[in-house]
C-alpha cells in the first residue's frame, strides 16, 4: 500500500510538473551540467541555447540596474546568454571577491572589480582565476586588435608566469592621465575679487574668505570652504594637497635614484599633515570629507538653493556635480601649489589608460569559452559605444562634416546626453572597452554638454606644464606568487594605519611632531613597510632587467 501511495504520489508530481510547465529538478540540474555549445569565433549568438552565467559587478553609482540595463537586455539578446547578476558595494568590493573566494561560492565572471595584478597572481596560481592565453588565440578577434593596436597593454596584463588572468579596461584618456585635480567655485572668486591661488598660502587666504565672506550671499554661514570624499575618483582630501609638500605619484609612491619610497613616511608628508590641520583647525576643511562617499559630495553639489562647496578634488566635475543642474560651471581648476618646498608638480599616471582586472574568468564557468567570448565583444566598437555612452541615435550619433573635436579635429561622433547622472542605458565604464586617444577626442566639441572640451582645456592650461617626470611614477608590476601572497598580507594593515593616522592628525587628538617618529616606526616595524617595498623593488628591478 505504502509502495502504491508512494508511485501515485510520484505521478502526481510529475502531472503537476508538466502542467506548470516545469521540469523535475534533476531534469533541470542534468540541463544545467550539459556542455555548452559555442559557436565559432565572430558568430552569434554566442551559444546555440540559452546559457545560464553568473556576473559578480561592482556597484556603479551612474548604472540603476544591471539586471534591467538596456546594454545588458543588447547583450543578452546578441550572444544567447542569460547574467545572474551579484552587484557588491564599491567600497568593499575587494573584500567581497576575497570572501567569496575563500568560502569558494564564487561566479564564472568577476566583471569591473578591477582586480589589482597582486590578487591575479595570488588566484591565478591557486586556479581559481583562468589563464586567457589560449582562449584570446583561439577566440580573441577584437581582443587582438586592441593588443595590436595599443602594444603597450600586452605587457602590463601579463603576469610573471606568462599568463593573462584578466582583461583590462582601456581608456585613453588625455585628462586622466593627470586626473589629480582641484575645483573652484569662481563665481565666488569674482564675487569676492579673489584669484585662483598658485601657492598653499594664497589658498589658505581663499578658503578663510571663502568662510567669512558670505561668497553664496545668502545672509548664512553655510559655506564649505574645502570637502572631499572617500571614494571618490581623485577625491581625498590629500590627494592633490600633499603634492605641494612631497612629490609622488596616484599611490603615494615615488622613485628616486631607482629605488621605491612611499611618500607617507617622508618629512614632507608631515608638513602637508600640519598644513591639512591647520586647515581643519581654522574651519577650512569639513571633517565629513573623511567620511563621506561621492554620492552624499553630489547632494552637496546639487544643493537645491545656494552652491555649499568652494574647493573640492576630484578628477572631473561629475563626481561633485548633476552634469544637468549646470552649476559644475561655475567651477574652474586650481593648478598646482607651490608648497614650502618650491616645486609644483601635477600627480601624472603614463599608465593611466589600463585599469588592470575589468574581466576575470573563474573556474567556475559552465563554459570558459562562451565567457570569454563575452569578454572579447565589450572590446567591439559597437560594444564599447553601447557600453560607455549608448544607444545610437539617443545617447550619440555620428558627427556632421563641419563638427570639430574636442582637440580642434575632425570629429567622428557626438554625444547627445550629458554624462554622470543615473541612467540604465549603459554600463557606465563598468568593464573592459576599448576607447583609444582618436576615439576620445573625435567626440564633438559641443556647446551644450561641454564636459570634455571643459577637462581638455584645463588639463592642458593648468596640469600639463607642471606634469610628473613619467621616471618618477612606479609603473604597474607584477609580482611572483611568493610575493603576491606576502603582499597581499602586509598592503592592508599598512593602508588602514596609514588613512587613520592622516584622519586623526589632521582633526586634531594629537601632536603631530611627538607622533611622527612612533608612525614612521609603526609603519616600519610592525607593519613591515620596509619588506613591501623590498617586494616592488625586487619587481621593478626586474621589469627593468626584462629582455
């Protein structure tokens, strides 16, 4: 009897199944196992059927949905694949990747987390990360004309072992490469019959009138003379000022004479803390700015009465700024200040256009092939125009003959909606593409949405003649498995110490000149300093020993 009830029970379920129009579960799992069927390289789709792949995406603050994108809709209509999407916050992004590797419930993809060459060696080695070599041979068609067009990313990809763990994100992009940038509010200046500053004194002068003098006129004491962001591109608070106090490049490293310092622990870095203190003592600078990210900034940029910000640092306007409320016009870029020490240096990144790690391959792909033939059409025209600014027709289109770009050249294509806000039309930067120096400054040159023409110019005017020598800045390395594994170890403690001894001596619960020596030794001896350098030392020695 139990035997009977069991069948018809068992029956009963497949008939409720089918009615559903579902299948038993291990029906769905063997489906799920069955090899995938790609097809060759150029065809699409990319896979006969419909094909199941999980994405873990950083969190994008211009990107609604990456699930209900029209570029990701584009995507999965073109290539017959179906994205899981797993979006992690930005700020932790790193961390995310990490756990999930370790608790090995991991996605097929890792896409726009921008995995630094350290973490590929480290996972590469372990396999969990997949060499692309052989697929970008078999199935690289756009992927080889990028590496053939820009030769230089081939090398700054591969890793000591001769492997390529992940693709990168190519933007040659004039203003990034000097993207450490300050902004003005010159309505304010002109109000207040000041001048755009030159030295760290004239811009202390600015941000005082800037506190007392009612530069917004609204009978209140609201203004933020100085505030940045934690997370924002270019948008600490020390990253453009500590330039005026010591030289050094993105990461607050610097070379001299061949040998690798970090900036943080030089007697120049502590006058740019006293400086930043005394700033914050006079009310100058907003202790939010060691707390807040880019989207509470822009809350403060848009403020819907008056303008709040005087000075913030930021790579472009977008980041402080709704590029539609057209009040990032009012502001101008600072150049370099000329510290105690008499330089004035721009923070130069000659590398600037690979961001390493946009795409990775795990060995958990059903189908290593079909991800990777995801990866080489990012890097298509089509793809990269969808991708980075739209849909033709409503977010660009071609120019006209007499358009001009944005260098005074024949422009090829025009932008037809501002850039930076929220949207789901686009990736927004998020993964690899391919946008070559011609590619960039053939955008028109257009009077409404002046944004690029806007950091061509001031890059130009304001950063390229006081721009870092390029033998200064530490190149991208890459490190053997050892040397991943220990750095990986020792560049955490050694940051967390770092930003939180800049917070506190700048807000003030200390005496910097009693703590410096103790800070120095800290970072030294107990965080190891002195072997994470002897580790980039040991790897830029023999990048510069490479045949």
């Amino acid at each position: 009897m139990r035997r009977e009830k069991t069948a018809m029970l068992a029956l009963l379920s497949c008939m409720i199944l089918l009615i559903n129009g579902c299948e038993p579960e291990e029906e769905q799992q063997d489906k799920e196992n069955a090899a995938v069927t790609v097809n060759p390289p150029g065809v699409f789709p990319i896979t006969k059927e419909p094909t199941k792949i999980r994405i873990m995406v950083m969190d994008n603050n211009r990107v609604e949905n990456f699930a209900t994108n029209e570029f990701t809709k584009w995507i999965e209509e073109k290539t017959n694949l179906r994205i899981e999407w797993e979006v992690v916050p930005a700020k932790n992004a790193e961390q995310k990747l990490t756990l999930s590797l370790a608790s090995g419930d991991y996605p097929d993809i890792f896409l726009g987390l921008n995995v630094k060459p350290v973490l590929q060696s480290l996972y590469g080695k372990d396999g969990a990360f997949l060499p692309l070599n052989d697929l970008i041979e078999k199935y690289g068609i756009e992927t080889k004309r990028v590496l053939e067009e820009a030769p230089y990313v081939k090398d700054t990809i591969t890793a000591p072992d001769g492997s390529i763990y992940g693709l990168p994100l190519i933007n040659e992009c004039y203003h990034c490469t000097m993207g450490t940038k300050m902004w003005i509010n010159s309505v304010w200046l002109n109000h207040l019959g000041l001048q755009v500053p030159t030295t760290v004194e004239e811009f202390f002068e600015v941000l005082k009138a800037f506190k007392e003098k009612d530069p917004n006129m609204n009978g209140e004491a609201d203004e933020l003379p100085l505030v940045g962001a934690t997370d924002a591109p270019s948008g600490n608070i020390e990253s453009f000022l500590m330039e005026s106090f010591v030289e050094s490049d993105g990461n607050h490293m610097f070379v001299q004479d061949g040998i690798i310092q970090a900036a943080y622990t030089q007697p120049g870095w502590k006058d740019g803390l006293k400086y930043l203190h005394k700033l914050y003592d006079e009310g100058l600078l907003s202790a939010q700015s060691f707390t807040q990210d880019c989207n509470q900034l822009k809350q403060l940029g848009d403020s819907p009465n008056d303008a709040l910000i005087g000075a913030t640092p930021a790579q472009n306007p977008a980041v402080f700024s709704s590029m539609e409320k057209r009040r990032w016009k009012q502001y101008v870029t600072v150049p370099p200040l000329k510290g105690p020490g008499g330089w004035r240096t721009a923070v130069t990144n000659p590398y600037g256009s690979v961001t390493q790690g946009a795409f990775i391959i795990t060995n958990k792909a059903r189908s290593p092939e079909a991800a990777f033939r995801l990866a080489d059409l990012l890097y298509s025209g089509e793809a990269t125009f969808r991708g980075t600014v739209g849909r033709p027709g409503k977010e660009w289109t071609w120019a006209e003959e007499a358009d001009n770009g944005i260098d005074g050249h024949h422009a090829r294509w025009k932008q037809l909606v501002n850039f930076g806000k929220l949207q789901n039309v686009h990736w927004s930067q998020t993964g690899p593409s391919f946008r070559s120096s011609e590619w960039r400054l053939s955008q028109t040159a257009d009077a409404e949405n002046p944004l690029e023409v806007v950091l061509y110019q001031e890059t130009k005017k304001n950063y390229e003649p006081f721009k870092m020598e390029a033998s200064k800045v530490v190149p991208p390395l890459y490190f053997t498995n050892d040397q991943a594994e220990e750095l990986t170890d020792l560049i955490t403690p050694i940051d967390k110490y770092r930003k939180e001894f800049l917070a506190r001596a700048v807000m003030g619960d200390m005496d910097i000149d009693d703590e410096w020596s103790d800070y120095v030794q800290t970072l030294n001896k107990e965080m190891n300093l002195k072997r994470y350098l002897e580790i980039y030392q040991e790897a830029y020695d023999n990048l510069l020993n490479k045949p």
